[in-house]
C-alpha cells in the first residue's frame, strides 16, 4: 500500500512540474510577442510633422486657415502624420471649456510624441515671422531634440525674400484693386525687431502705391496708415487683416463698432469703410509657402 502510495504520489508531481513548464513557456513566449509587436509599432510610426500655430477662438477661421494649412501640409507628405498644436494656452483653454475641445500646447504635443515612439518630426510653425513666438518654439524644440532620432524646424511665412516677393503680388491679387481705394492690412506688430518684415513688406509693395500696413501694437501704427490714405487723397478704405487667421484682433480691433476699432477711426475721418474678414491662412498661396518650408525642414532633417 506505502509502495502504491509513492507511485502516485510521484505521478501527482510529475504532472505538476510538467503544467508550470508548460504554463512558462507560455508566459514567455506572450512576453516575446508583446515585446516583437511593440517594437515593430514604433518602427513603423510615422515620422511627424507638427503643426505649430498661436491658435484662434473663432472656429469658422480656425478650420479655413490653420486646418487648411495642415490639409495643405498632410497632402504633400503623405508619408507623414500631420499634428497640431497651439501656443496660447488661454486659447487651449478657453476651447476646452466652452466647446470640450482638447488641443496640445507645444511641451504636451513633444511629450505625446516621444510616448508613442515618433523618431523623426519636423517642426513647421504658421507664424507670419521669427519673433517672440517662434523663438520660444525654437527654445523648445531643442530642449527635445535629443528625445528624437531627426528633429527640423521649418521657417514662418515671412522669411525669404522669395516669400516676401509671392505675397507682395500676392496681396492686389485678393482684393477688389480699385484706384481709388486705399487696402490697408493689419498686421499685430511686434516689440521684437522681427517687426521689420512689414516696413520691408510695404517696399515691396511700392509699385502699387494705393496698398498700405500697419499695426496693432507696433510700427507703422493706425494714425500712420490714415495719414497715409489721406496723403493719397483716398476716399474709401478697404480694410484687412495681414495675418494667419481672422480672429480676435481682425473681428474686434479692426471690423468692430468700437469707439477706437481701425473701422470707427477711419468713418470718423470720413471715410467709406469696407471689412474684409479673411486670414491669409484661407489663401492657397499662402497654404503653398508653407508646404515649401517643409519641404525643405524635411531635406534638412538631422
């Protein structure tokens, strides 16, 4: 009976041993198809292009300017993953809580892609030049750089002078050119000598000498640009925004019925006023000088 005993007994263990050799290799071998399929997702990521831009409130223009950028962007690098960022967190934010719209500030944007194993990404701000903005960009992407495998970062709109020269023709092509109209652009102006771009803008506009700009919060100020018309001996004023998007300052500063807004100060010197509520973003030719300088970040990438 004790002989018997021993004999199942050491059946019992036999089977035992065999089960935990059996349900080991199959951990293993789980472990190392988890480990083969996490690898091969993050070598088969997509490099990244992101989109950089200081945001906008207003919905209608976000989507016909900073969206039809990125169209523009994802349909010349299909190779590429198109994503987006917004540099105003009081914009991120102000979305968030009115239309439970969640949209990456720059140092979120990084983060996600090194979570998801991007190891090249092109960096494509859509501001109009290097100032403040796009040297806090800049500031950023290389205290990331080393996270990645290539990191390029492509130039704002107004950089080259074969820039400045498309959007110089540019600018009497998208508007109604009348001779006795003077089209004023908007710009935001800047403390930051990147501000130069619209006295060198205008130079280039000085064949058509019924086209004017000026800031909001620099130089050439409004009285600069109605002493400009008036010089002119212009009776009506077509009035646009020379930035990316038509936004809070397009809608309030320059179109609105306020006492101080660009429309009120020019009724109030007599003239005809006509607004014209489109950010560049909404030109193709503009959406195309921005394809261009991803176009080269992308040969550029290190």
């Amino acid at each position: 009976m004790k002989k018997l005993l021993k004999i199942v007994l050491a059946g019992v263990l036999a089977v035992s041993m065999a089960v935990m050799v059996c349900a080991c290799s199959k951990t293993d071998n789980t472990s190392s198809q988890t480990q083969t399929t996490t690898s091969t997702t993050q070598s088969d990521t997509k490099p990244v292009i992101l989109v950089v831009s200081f945001g906008t409130s207003y919905n209608d223009s976000r989507e016909k300017t900073i969206g039809a950028i990125e169209k523009a962007i994802q349909t010349a690098n299909p190779d590429y993953e198109v994503r987006r960022a917004f540099t105003s967190q009081i914009i991120i934010d102000k979305l968030k809580e009115r239309d439970n719209l969640e949209i990456d500030n720059v140092e979120q944007a990084f983060d996600r892609l090194v979570s998801d194993g991007v190891k090249k990404v092109v960096v494509q701000p859509t501001h109009l030049m290097n100032g403040y903005e796009y040297d806090d960009l800049a500031k950023a992407t290389e205290q990331y750089r080393a996270k990645f495998d290539a990191v390029a970062m492509g130039k704002p709109l107004l950089s080259s002078d074969d820039d400045f020269d498309k959007i110089a023709k540019l600018l009497p092509e998208i508007t109604t050119n009348k001779d006795d109209t003077a089209y004023v652009f908007m710009g935001h102006g800047t403390e930051h000598d990147a501000n130069g771009v619209y006295t060198k803008l205008q130079t280039k506009l000085s064949a058509d000498t019924n086209y004017f700009i000026g800031t909001v919060e620099a130089t050439p100020t409004l009285d600069d640009v109605v002493r400009m018309a008036k010089d002119g001996g212009y009776k009506k004023v077509t009035l646009q925004p020379l930035m990316v998007v038509a936004g809070d300052h397009a809608n309030n500063d320059m179109a609105s019925d306020e006492e101080d807004s660009w429309k009120s100060v020019f009724e109030k010197d007599g003239f005809e006023v006509e607004c014209v509520l489109k950010g560049l973003g909404e030109f193709e030719e503009i959406q195309n000088i921005y394809v261009d300088h991803v176009k080269t970040a992308i040969a550029e990438l290190k």
